[in-house]
C-alpha cells in the first residue's frame, strides 16, 4: 500500500471476515479493492472543458472486499445502505438516464430497482461500462463495500472511488488485464452515459493514476499527465514520513447527488456556450465546442462579445488554467505559502466567476482562510454540497481544526448539529492509487 496510512490491517480484516460470511468462503481467499477519495487543490471546474488540473488522493476511501462467485451472479452488501443488490455479468445493462439540451436529467425507467437498492447503480454502471468496450464477463462477486463514515456525498468523489472499485473487483474476479488509462475511460462512461452527469475525467484519473506524496496534474484535452514530488519527498528518510502540510477537511453537513443538482450540468452548458461563441466570433466554428479549444488571445480579443453569465464562467476557466500553472511551480519548489494562495484565489473565483457554493460552504472557506496555520482553502468538489478543503501546516492543524469547528458552530448551529463533532473537521493525508490487495 505504499507508505498511506489507510487503510489499517484491522479494516481489511474487517471487510474480508464479512466477504467471508456472505460467500461461506475462507476470508483467505478474500480481495479488497483500495479506492481512495481525492481533493483538487487547483483546477477547479475546468475539467469537462479540456482543462489542466492538478490533484491528489488522501488516506481516505472505499473499501470493496470481493470473491469470485463461481457463476454469472452478483451479490452485494454494503456497509452504509440498507438491502441487498443481486444481478447477472450477463445481463444487458442500458443508460439510466438521457441528457436533454438544457442540460437537465431524465429518467429513462430503463432498470428496475427497488428504491433501498439505489446504491447498487454503480455496480450495474461498471457493468454497462465493460459490455460498451466489448469486454466479455462470465464471473460475478460477492461482494460488500463500505467507505469512510460520514463522507460519501461529501465533494470527495466518492462517486468515482466506488465507480473504480467495482470496475477493479469485476476485472479481478474476470482475469482481465485493464491499464488505468482505460479505465480512466471506463468509469468515465459510467458516470457520463449510465448516470447522466456531465463531469470531466479529473477524478478517476486521480484515483488510478495517484502516488504518494505526488501532486497529480493531467492535461484533461490530451489526457497526458505527470506526477509531480514535492521536495520534501526527495530528501531523507523523516522527511519522508513527516510532510510539512496536512489536509484539512472541513464539513457543512449538506448533501445531495450531482446527479439530482440541475446546477451543475447547466454550468458546463455555460461553459460550452461561451466557447461557442468565442470560437465563432474568431471563425473557428467547426472546432469542438470546449473552452480549452479557445486560444487565450482569441478570449481576449472576444469576452466582451459574451453576455455576464458566459463571460464569468470563462473568466474562470481561462484564470484557474493559469493558477494551475502557477501552482505546479509553487508545488514543486516547496513554497507551501504561495501554492496555498492559488486555492484561495481558485476558491474565490469559484464563487464569484463560477457562481457555485451557498452561505454554509462559502461561510467555511471563509472560516478557514481565518484558521492558524491554513496556507489556502476552497471548496471540495462541485461546491453544490460537501465540504472544504484546506493545507495547513502540520504543526497547527489540530488547532485549525477546533478553530474551524467552533466558528462554524456559531454560524450554522442547525448544520453544525448535525455533524459528528469528531468527524466535523478531519485531517487526512496524502494517499495512494486505487488498487487491488490479498
């Protein structure tokens, strides 16, 4: 597992002894798929665009413990929702949804599934997702997943960690030999075409491709990415155990799937729009309409042809691809201060370019930019739901986070209830890739 703390022997053990009792296997013979959740310190939004994007996984994820069900049968349990899915490898599995122009989300009906097994779409996803690219399944799992508590819906991706982890158990189970660049693609159409959610690729790339202690940056137009140390990881053994920052998470206690949220599919229609336009206006029509197919000169030269809405959502795009750039320079030189004064400024323009965020998320950005220690925060995620992100240095982070947990109780003391006093403000680490462990 690399040198990521998570997840803990006792974890595995957990999940193998439950694969165990399901399947009336030895728990020897169990598989856990690791798959981390991420954060996106810059990059922000720009990634269904064609954008440049930088990010990491941390000590925090899924857990899918798996064994080979001997026929085409599924059978799954899970450590967070109630009842049991079961399927079949040989079941033909169709789209869940269809995407309207307007960017809103239609139901296709196409699958029928009781309400308390919702859960179970990404297994079927992953399943649709291998049958598009023509691979041939003949072993089910028995399987049960579970991820941190109190972090799913989070702005952590845990909807792709768990889209990677089914993806790795069928493969395993099937003895396929899948690259993570085209799984990167497989998970891909699991949440663009099964589940009607129109995001980039910079999550599961993140997952697949992550290493410990690295800065992920992926040119999401070429897919080419590069893992980028910081120095810190070139120096002496403490060094490398001991990383000058920690990732604060801090939660709002708000909730909901991207997949029900019409705010997001409408900013990338935004997004496309403007660079629609931009492209016309400079005679460049037949391109794709992406904003990474916009030159900067040919932006600058058009904006003002953009109506305010379009014109704040390229305004964005165009600015994060260059704190992207900035914050790589930063990162890689070890100048902690100025890489957290890029996700300040990407948190910023998230709000007022971008238009994402509400008074709970926005009230904790701005609580963390006040906490000891903080070098940057911005929101995790989307910025419809979830939480914040912040890098702290280590030596403050655990009285950032009873700062951040107490001035957040007098502004949203409803919200603030509601958390786990303990879990409210985590420090994570770094993680690793997702991967496949006896």
């Amino acid at each position: 597992m690399g040198r990521s703390s998570w997840p803990s022997p006792d974890e595995l053990d957990s999940v193998r002894k439950i694969v165990a009792e399901m399947s009336g296997r030895d728990r020897q013979n169990v598989r856990v798929v690791v798959s981390p959740y991420r954060v996106c310190p810059l990059g922000a939004h720009i990634d269904h665009q064609g954008g440049t994007v930088s990010a990491m996984t941390i000590n925090k994820g899924i857990l899918l413990g798996f064994i080979p069900s001997g026929n085409s049968q599924v059978f799954l349990r899970s450590g967070q929702f109630q009842g049991e899915v079961r399927l079949r490898v040989d079941e033909v599995q169709y789209p869940r949804v269809t995407i309207r122009t307007n960017g809103a989300v239609h139901e296709n009906g196409s699958t029928e599934v009781s309400e308390e097994c919702q859960w179970g779409n990404y297994a079927r996803g992953a399943l649709y997702a291998l049958q598009s690219r023509g691979h041939c399944l003949t072993q089910g799992i028995v399987g049960f997943i579970c991820g941190c508590k109190g972090l799913d819906s989070s702005g952590l991706s845990s909807s792709a960690a768990i889209g990677v982890a089914y993806l790795l158990a069928l493969e395993t189970a099937n003895g396929l030999t899948i690259s993570p660049t085209e799984n990167i693609e497989l998970d891909r159409l699991i949440e663009n075409e099964y589940l009607g959610l129109r995001n980039g690729i910079l999550d599961q790339s993140t997952i697949l491709l992550s290493r410990y202690g690295c800065l992920t940056c992926m040119n999401c137009k070429t897919k080419e990415y590069e893992l980028v140390k910081a120095p810190s990881l070139e120096k002496d053994q403490e060094l490398r155990r001991q990383q000058p920052y920690k990732i604060l998470l801090a939660f709002s206690g708000l909730k909901q799937s991207l997949t029900t949220n019409p705010g997001y599919n409408s900013r990338v229609s935004e997004c496309q729009e403007a660079a629609r336009l931009l492209l016309q206006a400079s005679g460049n029509e037949k391109l794709e309409p992406l904003l990474c197919n916009v030159e900067p000169g040919i932006y600058e030269a058009y904006k003002r042809n953009l109506d305010f809405n379009l014109a704040q959502r390229a305004e964005h795009y165009f600015s994060e691809n260059r704190r992207v750039s900035e914050g790589l320079k930063a990162w890689s030189s070890g100048n902690m201060e100025e890489f957290g004064r890029l996700i300040s400024a990407s948190g910023l323009s998230s709000i007022q370019n971008y238009e994402c965020g509400c008074e709970p998320l926005i009230q904790l950005y701005e609580i963390l930019l006040k906490a000891p220690g903080v070098f940057g925060a911005r929101f995790s995620g989307a910025g419809f739901r979830g939480c914040c992100l912040a890098f702290v240095k280590a030596a403050d982070a655990m009285e950032a986070a009873s700062f951040v947990r107490a001035e957040y109780q007098k502004l949203q003391p409803k919200l603030a209830s509601q958390l786990n006093q303990d879990t409210a403000v985590l420090i994570c680490e770094a993680g690793d890739c997702a991967q496949v462990v006896w």
